[in-house]
C-alpha cells in the first residue's frame, strides 16, 4: 500500500497528551494540524476550548480523551466529561474504558458504560480504548462487539501509555471483529511511516500518534 502526503494525513489524530504540555505545545500542534491536514488533534480535556478555537474554521477535528489513561473513573463522571468536552468544541471522544471492571468479568456493566457516554454525546463519534495490552484476545473481541452494540464510531487499540501500544495482530483482530460497522484506530507506539502503513494494512482506518509530521516528512518518494 502506498499513501501521499495528504491522504495519510487525513487518517492521522495528531496527539498530545503529555501531562506537561504547554500553551505552546498546543498551539504547534493546531498549527501543524492545519497546516498537513490531519483528521483531528487529540488533546486532554483542559485544551478543548483553546484548540477549538485555535481551529475554527478548518477541516481539522478536536478530539479530547476522556477517562484518560486509565479509564478508572466512575460512569458517571465520565459521561459528564464527555459531554463538557462537546460543549467546548469537541468534535470527537476518546473514551478509556473501565479495564478494570471487565477484567472483574463484570463485561455489562462496560457495555452500559460505552453506551451512556454515546448516548449523551449524540451525534459526536466516540471511539473506545481497550488499552489492549492488558487484555486477552476474548476480551478484546468482547469490548469489539459491545461497541457496535452500543454504538460506538471506532474501536481503539492502546492510550499510549499503558504496558504496550498498537499491534499488527491487535489490529487485524479488532478489524475482523468490527467486520466492518466501526472504523479501528491504532494508537501507541507509531513512530514511522512504515508502522502507520503496515497498521493501515492490517485494518486501522485511523492512526494516532504524537510524531505525525515526522511520519509525513519520511514518506519514500
């Protein structure tokens, strides 16, 4: 496979997370987002207004993470959050889920998660973080299928900061177990072009990853 430029940007969350991020690590990343076109930018909820209207008027998204990294905040809090972050100019919701709880086999009480923070964001696509290292594969195709049930827009592999990030076989398992309804964001641990394409070949329909300009720059010509 082989992408330019612009359309691998178009897959791309440019991402900054980092807990001591500043006000002018944000504005570069908006500025870079609108410069290479990248879908979103996606950001902590504290950012969301700043990024919102640092890109008005531009085809970049603001995607804000909730729940984030470790998903272990109670249902509702993270329903709340979601729906402050859509107030302040969210265009897409990253949601972490309680890892804990389905590894507890209480794998309802996920799917109801998943459910309520769609619900009060309606019309905003969420996408779902397994954070996969920390899950068997009967796990992950579980969360895969109760996203679709819940209706979720994606499935995704990692935060970027738990044990391990994206995988080429967590890919392909999560791409056959949406079959198709959701897209599949891989995230964590994509530093090149050659991982994005081989993530792309495995059936990720979106990238996220902090070194997005850098993966751009390296495209093979």
């Amino acid at each position: 496979m082989t992408l330019n430029t612009r359309q691998l940007a178009a897959m791309i969350d440019h991402t900054q997370l980092r807990a001591y991020a500043t006000e002018t690590d944000l504005k570069e990343l908006c500025d870079e987002a609108r410069e290479y076109g990248f879908a979103t930018v996606a950001i902590n909820p504290v950012w969301t207004s700043y990024c919102a209207r640092r890109l008005a008027g531009t085809e970049v998204g603001v995607c804000t993470c909730i729940g984030f990294p470790l998903g272990a905040n109670t249902a509702p809090l993270k329903v709340e959050e979601a729906k402050e972050a859509v107030k302040n100019g969210a265009t897409e919701i990253d949601m972490v889920i309680n890892i804990g709880a389905l590894k507890s086999g209480y794998a309802p009480f996920v799917e109801k998660e998943i459910r309520a923070i769609v619900n009060a964001v309606k019309g905003t696509p969420v996408k779902v973080i397994l954070e996969c290292s920390y899950l068997n594969d009967n796990e992950k195709e579980a969360v895969c299928k109760m996203s679709a049930i819940a209706g979720a827009a994606f499935v995704k592999t990692s935060t970027g900061y738990g044990e391990g990030g994206a995988t080429v076989d967590d890919v392909e398992l999560m791409a056959a177990a949406v079959g198709g309804k959701l897209g599949v964001k891989a995230a964590g641990g994509i530093r090149a072009y050659s991982d994005a394409i081989a993530m792309i070949e495995a059936g990720a329909t979106r990238i996220g990853t902090s070194a997005g300009v850098r993966i751009l720059e390296t495209i093979p010509q």
